[in-house]
C-alpha cells in the first residue's frame, strides 16, 4: 500500500509529519528527513496493529 504523507516545518527545530488517510498518525522530529522516516514507521506500526487484531485498516 502507498500512503499520501505531509511534512510541515514548524520552526527550525520543529517539524510535523501525518498520514492524512490513517486517522491519529502523527509524528514529529528536529528535521524534515527524521520525520518523514518516523512517519513511515508509525504507518507500518499501525498496520501491523490492525492485523494484529484482526480488525479493518481504517483508510480515510
């Protein structure tokens, strides 16, 4: 699966990262590089989750 991410700068130390398709996964770094990689691996830990618990990803 491909998911639609976006990195904002916040400030300079500050940047937040979202996956708007999957409800609540939100991350945030010191750099636009870090965040992007963190959000990559809360994507891949909240599917794993769903599957975990047998339940339906919930893809907006």
């Amino acid at each position: 699966m491909k998911f639609h991410i976006v990195v904002k700068k916040v400030r300079d130390d500050l940047y937040l990262a979202s996956c708007p398709n999957l409800k609540g996964c939100h991350v945030q770094a010191t750099t636009a590089a870090e965040a992007k990689r963190l959000i990559q691996v809360a994507i891949q830990a909240l599917i794993k989750s769903y599957q975990q618990h047998h339940e339906k990803v919930d893809i907006r």
